[in-house]
C-alpha cells in the first residue's frame, strides 16, 4: 500500500499533546492519506486522562468539522479508543478501539500503564509482588474484550508490558499462557489486532505491542493486524510503522488491514 494511514491518534482534549487541526496539517504535510481520531472515551471514574463528556462532545464536533474542511486533502474518521470498563461510546462514531487500561481490584480500577511507580505498587500492594498474578487478571479483562465493548480494532493487546524492559520483567511460560487464552477468545470474532508503536515513540520499549510471540500466536490462529501509532504528539506521526511492518513479516503475516469510510481493506506487506 502507498497510502500512509493511522487510526489511534489522541489530541490536547485527552491526553494528547496537539490540538486536533494541528494534527491534520501535520499529517497532510507527512503525506497521509487517511488519519482516524481515537480519543479517550468518557471513563466515569477516571478524568484524568479521558474526556469529560463536554470534551467528548466537543471532540465529536471538531473533528466531524475537520473531515468536511480537509475533505480535497486527507480522509478523516473520527473514532473512539474505549475502555473495557466503560463500554459504550457517547457518540455514533466511525469505529472503537477497544482497549483494557486497568484492573479492577477491591472496586477500585487502577491503571496499569499510568507511571512505573504506579504499575509496580500495583504489583507489590495487591497481587503480592507477582507480575504473572497480575497478568492472569488483565488477560481475563482482554479475553472478554469483545463481550462488552463494540469494538472494531482491539487494542494494544499486551499493554500490561509497558513497564517491562525497565522493571526488567519477562514473557515467561506461564504468562504466555494467559496471554494466549486471551487471543484465542478473541480470534473468532475477526478483528483486527493493532500492531501499535505507542511505547516506543515514547522510548518505553523497543518493540511494538504485542511481543513477537504473541503475534506469532495471533497469525497461527488465522488473526488479521492493523498497524497503528497511538500517537499523542503529531511530530511522532508515523514513526516506526517501517519496524512494526518488518515485525508483522517476521510473524509470517502476508497482509495487514486498513480502514476506509467503507470498512476495511487488505493490503500486502
Ligand atoms: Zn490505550
Ligand atoms: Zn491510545
């Protein structure tokens, strides 16, 4: 495919660094020919980094706005990243990431991806200091990903590795188990897992989510991928989407998917 394209793209009214046109321009600059918006839905118990519903609102606004005034230069659909633990979007949107940020624990949704401190409290405070006992929960939530939210994309499926090459943690057996009962349980409904850079645009890892062992896993049960930049800060559009293709080929996939106002496409990698 020529066509450059990306569909997890956060702006300045979640916890993005750029306002939403800004983003536009830079990506016409770069050369894209497709972007998708996917701000952090409205979470009630977290607005720290999601939108409030005004925000939501106004995300849905300003960017339906920006596809009509772009319309001669670029594609634009105006998604939504949503969280297992608030499932339904507010709007009618043009696709759902669905993603898995926290777990919930004693009724309190901690999220796993927040800081290092955050993430190894977590560990050491309520799962006695075990990182697979942890994991065995997130992949639960991941699992049933599709029960609960609509989602078209299923997103950065091993996010709970965002910590990993700093706290020096590794994919063991028995992790890699819970991790595959999860894409198993994912695979029959046929969407796409995003291949998504997001942590190493933000110098936390050196590969894309999810590990080559898990994508192995995903292309030998027949799963399709889309690549993806999680990108909160428009200078980084684009970045590492050349590794992440050189990954999905060492992983044996033979295409990759794109999305369209009509729906997704297949390209060769
Ligand atoms: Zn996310
Ligand atoms: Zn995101």
């Amino acid at each position: 495919m020529i066509m450059k394209t990306d569909y997890h793209i956060h702006t300045s009214l979640c916890d993005g660094k750029d306002l939403p046109e800004d983003i536009v321009k830079t990506a016409i600059e770069k050369g894209f020919g497709i972007i998708g918006f996917s701000g952090h839905g409205y979470t009630a118990f977290d607005n720290s980094y999601c939108m409030s519903l005004k925000d939501e609102a106004e995300y849905f606004n300003t960017i339906t706005a920006l596809k009509n005034k772009y319309k001669d230069k670029i594609k634009i659909l105006c998604g939504i990243e949503q969280d297992y633990f608030e499932p339904k979007p507010m709007n009618n949107y043009d696709y759902v990431i669905g993603s898995v940020h926290y777990v919930k624990v004693d009724g309190e949704y901690i999220p796993i991806d927040e800081s290092k401190e955050v993430f190894k409290a977590l560990i050491s405070d309520n799962f006695g200091g075990d990182f697979e006992a942890l994991a065995k929960v997130y992949f639960e939530s991941v699992g049933n990903l599709l029960n609960e939210v609509e989602a078209d994309i299923i997103g950065h499926f091993d996010l709970i590795t965002k910590f990993n090459e700093v706290l020096n943690i590794c994919e063991t057996e028995k992790y890699l188990n819970y991790a595959f009962s999860a894409v198993q349980k994912l695979i029959p409904a046929q969407k796409p897992f995003e291949i998504n850079v997001g942590a190493m645009t933000r110098g936390y890892k050196k590969s894309p989510y999810p590990s080559e062992k898990i994508l192995k896993e995903i292309n030998r049960l027949g799963g399709k991928i889309i690549i993806t930049g999680d990108c909160h800060n428009k200078e980084w559009l684009g970045a590492y989407f050349e590794q992440a293709k050189e990954l999905a080929k060492k992983c044996g996939f033979k295409t990759a998917l794109y999305l369209t106002e009509n729906g997704f496409e297949e390209y060769c990698l």
